[in-house]
C-alpha cells in the first residue's frame, strides 16, 4: 500500500497525507500509540484502508468503527470521528486544507537547548528536534508545548514568549513555536516509543545536529542573541 498524490476522500485519509505516511506506516503507528497510551485498540492496515475510503467494498457507507478505534483516532487527531469519516469540504473546486496544529516547544537552559530525536527506521538518518504536540481543540498551544516536553523528557519547563507560527514547508502541518524556560528535571527519554534519544545540545551546535535550513528562523534568532 504506498502513498499517492489522489485527492483524499475522508478527512482521514486527508490527515495521514498532511503526516506523510503510507496506510501502513500510519496503521503501525496508531497500534503503537495505543500500547504508549494504554488504549484498548489495534487498527490494522486492511481495516485502515476501509475507513480511509469511507465505504464498503459493496459502496454502502462504512458506519462508526468501534468505541476502541474511534476513541483512539480521536485522540491521535484531536477531532471527532464523524468528522474524521467525513468528506473533505471543497471551496471553489479545490479541497480545504486541514492542517495539523502542533506546539513546538523550544526550551533553553542557560546556553543549552532541549532536542529529542525520533525512532527512525535503519535506513533512515538519525534527525533531531524540538518536542512537540498536537494540539486538540480546547486546549492551548503553551499548555500542550509544556505537557508534551514533560511527557517525551521529564523535563519541567514554563513558556516566556511564542516566536511565531507557520506552516511548515515540509509537513504542511501548522507549527506554534513557543520559547520556553528550564524549572527543573534531568533529560531522559520518557517516551520510547516515539523517540530513541534526548539531549541538551548547546545552541551554537544546535545546527550539527539539524540543519539551519529545517530551523524556524527566530529560533536561530533568539539562540544567537543568548
């Protein structure tokens, strides 16, 4: 099953796209998410396939997956399943765009910054970056940004200020970028299944370990002026 430029036919499909992973990929990482997040649910690529498409084999409508499922995709998305299940609205022809929103958090001590790097596969490069998460609806990017860096590094930190915001070019996802100072904790890997390492890195080397051409540049901005 590989990933194709078709236009989505659910919000859902749409959504795995905005991420770029196959169906596959996707379902694995669902099923993985939910042993991190103790949730009673599996979601297999073949049922993932169903539900991307919105209809039966037969072309009726594919109904509500069970409370598992749904409870899961709604919590991986911040939306609710019927929407998900629903059929990207149009304006003018062309489909809506439906980013993500993820809270990037970017914190500092003294003159280190707080990286995590994300598992990769063995024929991926090792990348490094700032922890984030998405942002559901309710909640607010400097509380998600402070959640989300405790959650993946047990470190504790508080927001000073946003950087600004964008969509960014690689993703599409829309990105919160938000400057955050150290309180307390010691770096270690909380998350293992979405991240193999964390590391304070010192911010004029921040950019041996991710190129200055993937950084948002008032970050680079804000790290030269400390």
């Amino acid at each position: 099953m590989t990933q194709t430029n078709k236009p989505a036919r659910t919000v859902l499909e749409q959504r795995i796209q905005e991420l770029r992973q196959t169906q596959e990929e996707f379902a694995e990482y669902a099923t993985a998410y939910a042993r991190a997040h103790n949730e009673r649910a599996t979601l297999s690529a073949r049922h993932l396939q169903r539900l991307v498409a919105g209809r039966n084999a037969d072309g009726s409508p594919i109904g509500l997956p069970r409370p598992p499922t749904s409870r899961l995709l709604e919590r991986i998305f911040g939306a609710p399943i019927g929407q998900l299940l629903s059929a990207p609205v149009e304006h003018g022809g062309a489909v809506a765009a439906h980013p993500l929103r993820v809270a990037i958090a970017v914190v500092q001590k003294g003159t280190d910054v707080l990286v995590v790097s994300p598992r990769v596969t063995e024929a991926e490069a090792v990348t490094w970056q700032f922890p984030a998460g998405i942002v559901k609806p309710g909640l607010s990017a400097e509380a998600v940004a402070v959640r989300e860096t405790f959650a993946e590094t047990d470190i504790r930190c508080v927001v000073e200020r946003g950087l600004g915001n964008r969509v960014h070019p690689d993703t599409n996802v829309f990105c919160e970028y938000l400057l955050c100072a150290y309180v307390a904790g010691t770096a270690r890997n909380v998350d293992t299944v979405e991240n193999a390492d964390v590391t304070w890195v010192h911010s004029a080397r921040l950019t041996q370990l991710v190129p200055a051409g993937r950084i948002y540049e008032p970050i680079l901005e804000v790290l030269e002026s400390r």
